[in-house]
C-alpha cells in the first residue's frame, strides 16, 4: 500500500472552491451515476498543475488518459518526466522510465482504496464509502476512509463530457487536469492500450 501511494502522489493530487450549495447527497449520487453510465470509455489529453499546501504552483505537465469500462484504463505522463500506470481490471502495472522499474499491483484491492473506483467499477456497494456532493459544473467525491490515497476528487462536465478532473491526495497536494482532443470513438481502443509487458532489463516489483 505504501509504494501505491507514492506512484498516486506522484501522479496526481488537487481541489477546487464549492461553486454552488451542494445537493443533499443521495440527488447527487444518482445524478452522478447516470452521468458516469454515460462514459463507457473515454481518451483525451490532458494538461496538468500541481500545487502544494500552501496553493503555491509546483509543478506543470502533461499527460493522456484513456478509460474504458469496466476496470480498465491507461495513464500517461508524458512531461515533466515519463510515468505510465496501466490497469486492465486485474493487474495495475506503474512504470517509472527514469527509474528503469515496474511495481505490479492487485487491481480490485488498491483501486477500491480510492474514488477512481467510482469511475472503474460498476460495483454499486462502493458508493457507500464516499460523500458526493454536487457544485454545479460537476460532482465532489470525498473518501470517508481518512487513509485513502485519494482523499477528494472532482469531476467536471461540459454536456456528458468529462472536462476537468480535480484530485485533493493524502499529502494536501492538489492537482487540476484539463482534458482536451477528447476522443470517444470506440474503433480507437484496443485491449493493447490496456496491457503492459515490461520492458527488458528493468527491476519488476511484485506487490500483488
């Protein structure tokens, strides 16, 4: 569990202002589980801002992401530095290039950890370890696990389109990603996007 919380720290993190009076939570966990039945699979790229503690900007990058339901999803890092984190609903896979490293973890154990698992699973069960509440522009998932790797995440909508992902990590880091080129043509996916096979002559780190 710790070495997943330092490939999610290095990955994400960030939250933004309450936009509107939240809805009571159960109008807001049926409107955002008929939003997210809408994403069966999603591809776009993304810039990305991390701030720290004190919303001082840390670093900048970006990145792709590709979802495709149930379970699976491809994350790129392309700058500052390359990171790859691959899940195919049973194995996540985080590769490091830099690093030369590879750490496998359990998929269903360490993505149930987080609210991504809202957005990977079509396990109804999970809602009810989570608050959601509505702003106006989209939804706030908040863990009610205080040792979530993840301890808030927002989603923000244009129409049915997921254009802004906002990530508040165990650490106080956040981190806004906004999406763009958003593909949603199905042709574009294969299950290649969604496997990984590492490379030669690099450390593989087995946490399953």
């Amino acid at each position: 569990m710790k070495k997943l919380l330092i490939a999610i720290t290095l990955l994400l993190g960030c939250s933004a202002a309450v936009i509107a009076e939240p809805q009571s939570e159960p109008e807001a966990s049926d409107a955002l589980r008929q939003q997210l039945d809408r994403i069966e699979h999603f591809h776009a790229s993304f810039q990305q801002q991390v701030f720290d503690m004190q919303q001082e900007l840390v670093q900048e990058g970006e990145g792709e992401l590709w979802l495709l339901q149930p379970g699976k999803f491809r994350y790129v890092m392309h700058t500052p530095e390359p990171i790859l984190f691959v899940g195919d609903g049973i194995t996540l896979w985080f590769y490091n290039e830099l690093l030369e490293q590879v750490t496998l973890f359990d998929a269903t154990t360490e993505l149930q950890r987080t609210p991504f698992a809202l957005l990977m699973s079509d396990d109804r069960a999970l809602w009810q370890d989570y608050r959601i509440e509505s702003t106006g522009q989209g939804y706030r998932i908040m863990a009610l696990d205080l040792s979530s790797p993840v301890q808030q995440l927002e989603l923000i909508f244009s129409g049915d389109v997921l254009s802004e992902m906002q990530v508040q990590d165990l650490n106080g880091q956040f981190s806004v990603f906004r999406f763009d080129q958003i593909n949603t043509d199905l042709d574009a996916f294969t299950l290649e996007h969604f496997q990984f096979v590492p490379p030669a002559d690099v450390d593989v780190d087995d946490q399953r």
